[in-house]
C-alpha cells in the first residue's frame, strides 16, 4: 500500500515547542484519514529546527465504498413527502428504492452507494486544513500575506511544503494543494550553511538520506545521542566526566540540525563560585554543559558546547565566542555571591514585611513568623531540637531576597544553605534552607534531618491551612497554588520518616496562628474605617444629622471591637465554643482533613493499594494518624486478600443492606445491646459470645497497633456470622425476637469498625 511524506519548511521553530508539535502533526493527520476509512499500518514524525516531517505507511490506495440504506415515507404518503425523499436521495423514481414492512407498516428504503475517493485527493483535502488549524501555542503572520484577511499563520515564516504518496515500487505522485500561495512539491532543504541547495525528494527513506547527506539529522533522538556520547568522549579524553543534563540535551538537540560537540575553558578564579551557580550560569546563558574530575566529583574550569556546523578551522572561532560570552557572565555570578556573602541572612528578614505573600494572608514577614511559631510546635513531634528549628525556619526564606536566587530562582533553598555554613550556622539549620521545599515532586527526595523535617512540615501545613482558611482551595483541575503537592509532601514526609503524628492536631495549631494573623490586619483594616467612615461623615453631614452620624461610627467601631475580642485569645482551645470564626474554622479542618484522605488515596493508589481501603479506615474512630492509617490500610488489605477476610466482608455486608432495608422500613436504628433473654437458637448465641470475643482482641491489638493481630481477631467472627445467617431468620413474626435479632446485625457492624468501616470497602 503506499505512503505518504509530508514536511513542513520553516524559519527556526523554538525548541520547547518541537515535540508537541511533531507530535500534534501525527495525531492531526492519522485521525483524519482514519475518519475518512483510511486506515493506515504505522507513523512517525520529525522535528528539527527547520522542519516538521511525518511518515504515514501503508495507506489505502482508495476509501472503501459506502452503502447506507435511507428510510422514508411510508407506502401511500403524500407526494410531496415523496418527491422530498427522491430528492434527498438522489432517486429517479419510487422504482429505485425497495419496500420494508415493520409493526408500523410498508415504509421506503433508499439504498445509497458512494464510491471511496482515491486517497491522494483526500489527502489534498485534509492536508491545508491541518496546517491552517495547527495548534501553535504562539503564531505569527509575515511578509505581504500579513496583509491579507484569513492569512496563514505559523511558528515562523513557512516556505515549503513537500507532500509525496505513492507505492515503494513506482515513482510517487506529489499530493498537489496550496495553502496561501505555498504550492506542495517534493522539493526541500538542507543545512543552512553547509548544504543550503534545493533537494528533490521522492519518499520518506531518500528523503532522510538526502538530508543525512545535506548535513541534516532528521531524528531527534539520534541528535541526542550524538550529543551525549560525542560530549562524553571528550571530556573522558581530558580524564574528566560529563555532567548529564537531559533536560539541556532535549533543548539543545532541538537548536542544531547538525551536532558538533566542542569543549572550552574559563578561568580558574572562578571556581571559588559554588558549583551549582557556575552550572545554572553556563547553563541558562549559553546552553552549554559542564563537566567535573571524577576523583574529587567537583567541577573543572572546563565546558562543553554544541555547535550546528563543522567549521573550517576546527571550531576555535565558534569556541573563543563562548568563552567570551561565558567569562563576563561567571564574572556577575562571582560578584553576586560574594555581595551576598557580606549580607547576613537575618538582616534580610526586614525586607519580607513590604512583600505581599497573598493579599488575604499577608506579607512574607507574617508568614515566616507563622511557620517559625508551628515549627517549633512541631519539632518536638520529629525529634527536632526546638532553638534549631526556630532559628532555620526564621532563615529558610532569607535567600529569596539574595542576589544570586534573584538571577536564578532555581537555586533557592541551595543558595540559603551556603550562606547560611558562610555565617556559622549549625548544619541542620543550614541544611533546612534547602529542604524545606522538598518533596516537590513524586520523585524527589524526602528530607531525613529532624530539623528539616519539621520546618518543611511547617511550610506545606501554613500554606495548606492559610489557603483553606480564606477558601481558595483546587477545583477541579486547576490548583494555582499547588495545594494538591503540598498535601503530598506533607504525606510524604510523614510516612517516609514513619512519624506517629495526629493531622488533626497539628492543623489546629496553624489555624489559629493563621486567624491570627487575619486579626492584626483586620484590626488594621476597622481601624481606617473608622477614620474613613468619620471624616466622610463629618464632611457630608449637616448638624441636625448627628445622631446618624454617631450610629454610622458605632457600627464600625463595634466591628473593631468584635476583632479586638477575637485576638484576646492565645489558643484556640481558649475560644469560646460557641464562637461562630472558630465553628467556621473547624468546619474548614474537617474539609482538609478530607481533602488529605483524598491525596493519601492517590499516594496509595500509585503505590499499588486499593483506595476504598482509604475510605474505610480513614478518620475511622478519629485515626487520622497517617503513619497508622497507611499500616492499617496493608493489613486490611492482606486480610481481605484471604478467605475469611472475603466472606467476612460479604457477611458484613449483608448485615448491613438488612438493617439499611430494616432502619427504613421502621423509621429508626437498631442501636443498644442485644438481650441475651431473647436468643432463641444456638446460632445467635454464638454470634454473640464471638462479638464480644472479637471486640476485646481487636480493640486491644488496635491499641497496640499491631494490626495483622487485629485482623486475625477479626477472621474467628466469620463461622459464627456464616451460620448466624444460615440458619436464623432475621425478620422473626415475633416483633421482639426481630428486634433483638437487627441489634445482633448493628453489632456485627460495630464489632469490624474497631478495624474498618466494611461498608465502604468495594466488592
């Protein structure tokens, strides 16, 4: 079957934008000709930067013919509903079409046949489409066309189009169209200085060969490839070892059409710069690699470039020019930290308090107070030392505002902790600079240190309570704030350093200090409307309006007082219960209570355990220890995995739909101790002697939080709840018996809720 090659010649596209765009190509083209019945057997696509490619095997010569049948009107109909369906469906007469009886009566049926098109006309026809609709996340229009109304607009100015198709054996035809005065041929270019010639192409194998010969690599991957191992052997040449960079391999490959990897050299006295701030230097501004010796892992005045042509006097040209563009720029590098360096951290602080965290939270000063106030809280919880975890979340911030994070803000956090060893700080204290941001993502590297550990709990818990405090949590997919991410680093770092922690507890604290914070502005805030409302009443007012006047000012003098009130109390169990902030506030910790049972589902579910298991043990009696939650979580779902653990879930259930059913039907619940009196049959005296047996044990190994032992207690109620309904009658004529019987069901129930809730476990 044959092929089609199409390629789309442009000035340079950007890197960041090559691969989405090779692979919008694909899926843009391949779902319209398999919507058109051409189905097709595989493809691919290319980007460099000149260039878009695809190559789409084995289509279909022709669309496969198309027969519907089409029913009208029924035998008998008026004639203008018949001439309406000969003229809709293209038949002579009532002749054409065929007659079919159903329950209704004799309708007509029109059978209509439409021949498949030849693919490469229907491939003209979807070809201009794409490329008018591609989905450029930036486009542009250029030259006289710019003038023109519905223009078309692209990346960067288009100047050809080749589109061939046709069988490996024959000459392919070239798919003739145009879009905006670009007519498709089979004509292409190759590298723009060392081969920038016309190169006629036929199909998809000699056009990659002609490139290859024209000094053009059309695969991405095997310009990755030339890079990192052509960069590897040369810094292995000079006994020293590349720094890998796959992001910077990706950017790089997508800037050259034709690899040539060089290395050059800066000056020694650079060096003295951190290795981190001479990567990001030579890194952001001349996309270029470092390398390091191997025997001591630090870098080397040495770097390595990727160059798109093989110059004629072996690259010192091109080498010389970066290393004249990168000596200025360690140069500021250099100046910027050691300016630093004559800063100390806490003489920074004062300039947090004229920037705004969240116009509804604060400035930064706030928060780094707030974090510093439940970092102290929670240190003792890790086993942090308190003064240390003070001290490293008053500083954790600090190089935010340092010269070096201000050119490159990757490095904060990094940056903090060497200021933080220049000026003689304790290493954990140090060290919680940069790990207090961490985990920020599902692969990165939880914090061990307890001093670390207990700041960035402190900073995800802050941001996480402050913004569920003024209502700005994740709707849907959008999380501006990544809320979602903190509650995972939060699950992460207590799970990884298996820290026994009440979620509840420690979110109390933060809502407190976080409403706190809300008081001195809102104290601020009825304090200008005050001043505001007076002066603009005493200015509008005539003198017989007095009487108004001096209500307008009580009302917002008793709004200050209310504040005033509120900032009285130092904790939050000092608030008086009725207080409406503080039931408003508890109604939003149980709302991110939830929204954490929501991302330890997700947690687990990555990790490969069921998430109803979540459900029915989260928040379960009050467990909100995630420590203890996620353990009891692997049990549960050991014990269900068994025999004992299957049918005791299905007796639970069906105890559970009767007394659904029962509590419905009466209007009541089924609470309360049974009464032994009432048992009649053996079975249900069994039943209960194992309730009350299984209750102790499990109750007693949840205490110990030995788990696997709760859930062995568990299994010895499955015969006795196997033969309970096997041979006993719920729904006794006896309204006692009955009764007393459902409160045998209700204490099935309560018997496994010492481990789970089964109710909301699936299966």
């Amino acid at each position: 079957m044959p092929d089609l090659l199409l390629e789309l010649f442009s000035e340079e596209i950007p890197a960041r934008m090559q691969a989405k765009a090779a692979d919008d190509l694909r899926r843009m083209v391949t779902d319209k000709l398999v919507a058109e019945g051409l189905v097709y057997e595989g493809a691919k696509a290319f980007a460099t930067p000149r260039r878009l490619a695809l190559t789409v095997r084995g289509i279909p010569a022709r669309q496969p013919d198309l027969k519907t049948e089409r029913r009208g009107p029924k035998v008998g109909a008026p004639d203008a509903a018949v001439q309406g369906f000969l003229k809709a469906t293209g038949l002579k007469s009532l002749d054409e079409a065929k007659i079919q009886k159903d329950a209704k009566g004799d309708f007509y049926i029109a059978l209509i046949e439409k021949p498949g098109s030849a693919a490469i006309d229907v491939i003209a026809e979807i070809l201009p489409v794409i490329i008018r609709t591609f989905p450029w996340p930036k486009s542009m229009r250029w030259g006289a066309r710019s003038a023109k109304s519905g223009s078309l607009t692209w990346v960067r100015p288009l100047h050809a189009i080749t589109a061939t198709f046709g069988l490996e054996t024959e000459e392919p035809d070239v798919v003739k169209f145009s879009v905006d005065g670009i007519e498709a041929g089979q004509t292409t270019y190759g590298h723009r200085f060392m081969a920038p010639g016309a190169i006629s192409v036929r199909r998809f194998e000699d056009y990659e060969a002609k490139l290859k010969a024209a000094k053009v690599i059309l695969d991405p991957q095997a310009r990755k490839d030339i890079i990192v191992e052509d960069a590897k052997e040369l810094a292995f040449a000079q006994g020293l070892e590349l720094v890998e960079d796959q992001v910077l391999v990706d950017e790089v490959s997508g800037l050259v059409e034709w690899p040539v990897v060089m290395m050059g050299s800066f000056e020694k006295e650079f060096l003295s710069i951190p290795d981190e701030v001479i990567r990001a230097t030579i890194r952001n501004n001349q996309k270029c690699f470092v390398v390091r010796d191997p025997k001591t892992g630090k870098l080397t005045n040495k770097f390595v470039l990727t160059a798109n042509i093989e110059a004629p006097d072996g690259g010192k040209t091109i080498v010389a020019g970066n290393e004249r563009v990168i000596r200025p720029r360690l140069s500021d590098a250099k100046f910027f930290y050691e300016t630093d360096l004559k800063t100390r951290l806490e003489d920074r602080l004062p300039k947090f308090e004229q920037i705004v965290f969240h116009e509804k939270l604060g400035t930064q000063a706030e928060r780094i107070k707030r974090i510093e106030t439940l970092a102290a809280e929670i240190a003792p919880l890790v086993g942090a030392d308190v003064e240390k975890t003070k001290r490293a979340a008053r500083l954790a911030k600090a190089d935010l505002l340092t010269e070096v994070v201000g050119e490159f803000p990757e490095l904060q956090g990094l940056m903090g902790k060497y200021y933080a060893l220049a000026q003689g700080e304790d290493a954990s204290v140090a060290a919680a600079s940069e790990e207090h941001w961490k985990p920020q993502g599902p692969t990165d590297r939880v914090p061990t240190d307890p001093v670390s550990v207990a700041v960035a709990l402190a900073d995800k818990l802050d941001t996480l309570i402050g913004f569920w405090a003024i209502d700005e949590k994740p709707t849907g997919s959008k999380d501006p704030y990544a809320l979602r991410r903190a509650a995972l680093g939060v699950i992460r770092l207590v799970l990884e350093n298996n820290i026994p922690i009440s979620l509840a507890s420690i979110l109390s604290l933060p809502l407190f200090v976080a409403r706190n914070g809300f008081v001195s502005r809102q104290l601020k805030t009825a304090a200008e409307s005050v001043v505001g409302a007076a002066t603009s009443a005493l200015l509008n007012a005539a003198p017989e309006d007095s009487s108004e006047i001096r209500e307008g000012v009580g009302n917002v003098l008793g709004s200050a007082v209310d504040v005033l009130r509120v900032s009285e109390y130092s904790k939050i169990s000092d608030v008086p219960t009725d207080d409406p902030m503080l039931k408003q506030a508890h109604a939003r910790l149980d709302d991110l209570l939830t929204f954490f049972a929501d991302r330890l589902k997700v947690q687990l579910r990555d990790q490969g355990a069921r998430h109803d298991l979540v459900d029915a043990v989260f928040l379960l009696g009050g467990q909100d220890d995630l420590l203890l939650v996620v353990r009891r979580v692997e049990a549960l779902g050991k014990f269900l995995d068994s025999d004992d653990g299957k049918n005791l879930l299905a007796g639970t259930k069906r105890a559970s739909n009767i007394l659904s059913i029962e509590e419905k039907k009466d209007k009541r619940t089924f609470d309360g101790a049974p009464d032994a009196g009432l048992y009649k049959l053996d079975e249900e005296k069994a039943l209960a002697a194992a309730i009350d047996q299984v209750k102790a044990e499990a109750s007693a190994a949840v205490a110990k939080e030995d788990f696997a032992a709760a859930m062995s207690a568990m299994a010895k109620l499955r015969p006795a709840v196997d033969a309970f309904f096997d041979k006993v009658k719920v729904n006794d004529d006896d309204p006692k018996v009955r009764e007393n019987r459902l409160k045998l069901l209700n204490e099935i129930r309560a018997a496994t809720r010492a481990v789970a809730d089964f109710s909301r476990i699936e299966g």
